[in-house]
C-alpha cells in the first residue's frame, strides 16, 4: 500500500511538473522589419526559434519611413530593422532609442527587375534604355518613406534620365509593393532591391545589378527601442542577425555584409 502510495505522489508531481512547463508563458518579441527582408525575416525568426524556444517573434513589414512614423505613435516594437541608417538615427534623435544601441547588420542593392520575355537591352545600354518608348511605366518605392526608392531616385539622376522617366514612374508604397506592380504587369520596369527580385515571387525575371557608383551605399541599421518590453531578447535576436547564422542567411538573400 505504501509503494502503491509513494508512486501515485511520483506521478502526481510528474503530471503537475509536466503541466507547468507546458503552461510556461512564452515571451513575445516584437519586429518591426523594411519591406526589403520580406524573405531574409522569415528565416532569421525561424534560426532565431530554433535556439530560443521559450520566444516568439512576430514580424511586422513595411517601408521603413513608415515603420519610423509609427513608432513616433507609440506602436509596440521592440527591434527596428531599417533599410538604412537614416531612419534609426532620428529614432535615436527623437528619444526613442540609444545611439550604441544601432548596428549595421547588411548593404542593400539595387537592381533593375524585367519581366520574363523582356528584350530591353539593360544590359547593354544601361538605364538610358528606359528612354525606349516602349518602357511606359517605371515602379520604384515611394523615395519619400522608403530607402531603396531614393536610391532607385538617385540612380535615375546619375544616369542622366530622371526627367524623361519621371512621367512614367509608378510609386510603391514600399518596396514589397514596387515588387507587385512588376509582377501583375503594371510596370515595364522595376528598380528593387536584390533580396526581393531573388525571391520565389519574382521568379522567371531578368535581375539586372544597378551599377553601384549610381546610388549611395545603402546601408541597413538594426535598433533596439527604448521602450521595448523585451529588451534583453530585442539584444538577442539582434546579436543572431549578426552572427554568423545570421549573415548566411543575409548573404544568400542578396545582401553584402559589413
């Protein structure tokens, strides 16, 4: 009877010891990402899970003028992975982050994305071969809220060819959606960033690399928020990003790394 007893004890702890883990809270991690690492973020939260299983990450994706914006608004983000460095640092300025906090974690680049059965010569004639009549429209991302815009923008004005092009420009609201007006057949042309045209959307087009020289270095910055409500994982998730693991995946989504 007592055996009989002492096991029942065992297995009520075990029960109750297994009920607590299973109940365990997980902690949330809150990122905002640019548009541009639609891909890359994916694979960074699930790297990331996989070596933290008490956290989950929900990413939040969009043009990183407007993902500032909201932060401006109190919106809930503990990490900021921006296009470029020009956002977190008026998020420093504006007392939403610390300076030593910002990190730059990749370098963008801008390609130029045909549509399959394209025959414009890009890669001949470089970008005066958007003065063809037949290039009718143009997508980029809007330069006034996303960084791989402007650069498109300044590519265009180093090539000698903004005016012409101007007229036919299509504006995405970011990058992402630059990306949809290429692949639904409203824009001849796109001027996106390499991470998106490498991806399984974009499948089947012409990827033609922007010579550098035509845009500024768009370098990418990480910040973690003052007011994130898990900073220490905020800390976390940035330090894997740039890891090792982390730069592998951003150098197979088309990155360059610092």
């Amino acid at each position: 009877m007592r055996r009989a007893i002492a096991l029942a004890v065992v297995a009520t702890v075990l029960l109750v010891a297994t009920a607590a883990r299973a109940e365990a809270p997980r902690h949330t991690l809150a990122v905002a990402a640019a548009a541009n690492l639609k891909t890359a973020a994916v694979e960074l939260k699930k790297g990331f899970e996989a070596e933290h299983p008490d956290a989950e990450v929900t990413l939040t994706l969009g043009a990183s003028g407007a993902v500032f914006a909201q932060l401006q608004n109190g919106a809930p983000f503990d990490l900021f992975l921006s296009a470029d460095r020009e956002y977190p640092q008026k998020a420093v300025a504006a007392g939403l982050a610390k300076a030593e906090d910002e990190k730059v974690y990749a370098f963008g680049k801008l390609v130029a994305w045909l549509p399959p059965g394209s025959t414009l010569p890009l890669e001949r004639d470089g970008l005066k071969a958007l003065l063809d009549p037949s290039v009718k429209h143009v997508a980029i991302a809007n330069p006034a809220v996303a960084p791989f815009g402007r650069a498109a923008a300044a590519a265009l004005q180093a090539a000698g060819v903004a005016d012409v092009v101007r007229p036919k420009l299509v504006l995405g609201t970011s990058a992402s959606q630059a990306a949809q007006f290429a692949t639904t057949g409203a824009a001849d042309v796109a001027f996106l960033p390499m991470s998106l045209a490498l991806g399984q959307e974009l499948a089947g087009g012409r990827v033609v690399p922007v010579p550098e020289g035509l845009y500024p270095r768009i370098e990418q910055a990480g910040l973690v928020l003052s007011a994130a409500r898990e900073p220490a994982l905020a800390q976390a998730f940035l330090a894997f990003v740039l890891g090792e693991k982390g730069r592998a995946i951003l150098a197979r989504s088309g990155y360059g790394l610092p």
